[in-house]
C-alpha cells in the first residue's frame, strides 16, 4: 500500500504537467490541409493544431460538423483560406469576427494581383497556393500572427519561417527546371475545375478548366462537348482528374473525345484543393507540387 500512494501521487503530478504544457501552447484551427501543412512548419512543437478537412475534402463543399464549431470558439487562432474557398464556412467566421483572432490568408494578398471570378463578381480566384510566392506570403501572415499571439517563442517562429521559406524558394526552382522539358505549345493543362489558374499563370500553362472555379457548380452537356472540340483542335495528349473532384466529371469528356474518332489519355489525378495522405510525400504541400508537376510534365511532353 505504502508503494502504490506514491507511484499515484507520480503519475498525477505527470498529468498535471502534460495538461500544464498543452495549456501552454497556442491552439490553432485551420481548415484545409494546405494550411494546416503550413502551420505546422511554422509552429512546430509550440502549437496545438486542429485541422478540420483531411485528405481528399473539397473545401468548396465543406459543411461544419457541431464538433467543429466547437473546436472553432475553442481556438486562439483560426487560419483559413478566404477569398471565399470555404463557402459554406463563411458565416461562420463572420460571426467570430470581433470575438476570435479568425485570419482570412487569401484576403491578405495584394488584390491587384488575384485572378477575377468570372463566375462570382467582386470575389477572386481562391486557389492562390498554387502560386508559391503567394504561399511564402502565408508563411510570413502565419509566422507573425503566432509571434503577436506567442511573444515568448516569437523567435522560434521567425527561425522556423527562414527555414521553410528556404524550402520553398528551392521548390520553385526544381519545378521551373521541370517545366522546361514542355515545349510551350503543349503546355496546355485540361482539369476537373478552374483550379490552377495561378500555377498557370506562374509557370506558363493555359489553363482549362470542366467545372468553374468552384465545384458548387456542375459541369453541363455544352461544357463537355465545347472542351472535347477544344482538345481535339489543340490535340491535346492528356487531360487530369483532380482528387478531390470526382472522376467521372473527366471521364465524361474523355468519352467525347473518344466519340470524335480522337485519342487523349487521362494524365492522371492531380492534388488541387486538398493534399494527399498523411505519411506520405503528397501529404505535404511541397510534395504535392512536385507530384503535380511530375505527373504533368510526364503526361505532355
């Protein structure tokens, strides 16, 4: 009996300095997986993070859960994509507007430099990670609201940013490398939806998209036959399913193309509004977009 009291009073106490240190740490809450992958970067072992999509979740479509909304009023700092890519999340955060520390990253960057909605006037393009200047500028959003939130570990934050900004700058210039293996003409992209727009403006491809920007909106019968004449006039090689898009939207328009007597392969699938798998590479941001232009690349040239 005398043993057990103290192996009891031990094991408190060590419950009580693990709830101590996670009270300690800033609690985060992000949406899609592009930002969670961020803010992990950034905060590393001084934040708790809640990241509400996973793999493969289209956060066009997202719907919070009752589990979710608590975790939102339970956050110090919400981090979330803007510009309207969580749709159905929108009134959410404006009603936490005031009251939580919630940071809309797309709505940071110069506006003169997003890409117009030519479905939805006065809203822009939202799928700005595809642009990785515009991701280091997440970086820089992210690092400075956790040192405003987090004074005490603000220069481990700061270190942290250097390193992945290091990181980032060194993928832009092994995809660029990539890239230029494509002869110009062929660097014609053909997705599910308007989801690289940016990657395309930034590295060359004329984009093509089945869907809009947002995949709230389907595909019609004169959408998939006007790009099945598109491709065959271009005579494209390859067109690309999207993970978080479902594949028979690309499907559907290789079968149009079949019909006209004109071959074009499915490429693969691409990683556009959310990342892969935990554990892997393509669970990553700077995995996915090498993975995204590797498929591509192989795929065109």
């Amino acid at each position: 009996m005398k043993k057990i009291i103290p192996l009891l009073f031990t094991i408190i106490l060590l419950g009580c300095k693990e709830q101590s240190e996670k009270s300690e740490k800033l609690n985060i809450v992000t949406t899609t997986t592009m930002i969670t992958d961020l803010v992990k970067n950034i905060g590393g072992d001084y934040v708790v993070i809640n990241g509400l999509m996973g793999a493969g979740v289209d956060p066009h479509l997202y719907k919070a859960s009752e589990g979710d909304v608590s975790k939102l009023y339970e956050a110090d700092i919400i981090f979330y994509g803007g510009l309207h890519l969580e749709g159905k999340l929108v009134d959410i955060f404006e009603k936490m507007e005031g009251s939580k520390n919630t940071v809309s990253l797309g709505d940071r960057l110069p506006k003169d430099e997003l890409i117009p909605s030519e479905y939805f006037a006065s809203n822009y393009d939202p799928h700005v990670w595809f642009n990785i200047q515009f991701f280091k500028n997440f970086a820089q959003i992210v690092t400075d609201e956790l040192s405003k939130a987090d004074t005490k570990n603000a220069q481990s934050y700061s270190e942290n940013n250097k390193k992945y900004q290091k990181k980032l700058d060194s993928l832009e210039i092994e995809i660029k490398t990539i890239i230029a293996s494509v002869p110009e003409e062929k660097r014609i992209l053909v997705t599910a939806h308007d989801a690289f727009n940016y990657f395309g403006k930034a590295y060359g491809f004329n984009v093509v998209g089945l869907q809009g920007i947002s995949t709230a909106t389907e595909a019609g019968v004169k959408d998939v036959q006007n790009l099945s004449e598109f491709i065959i006039q271009n005579n494209i090689k390859a067109i690309f399913i999207e993970s978080s898009v479902p594949r028979r939207t690309i499907e559907a328009l290789q079968q149009a193309v079949l019909s006209k007597n004109h071959n074009v392969e499915i490429g693969g699938s691409l990683y556009s509004d959310a990342l892969g798998n935990p554990g892997t590479a393509e669970g990553t941001y700077i995995g996915m977009f090498k993975y995204n232009v590797n498929t591509i690349v192989n795929a065109l040239k």
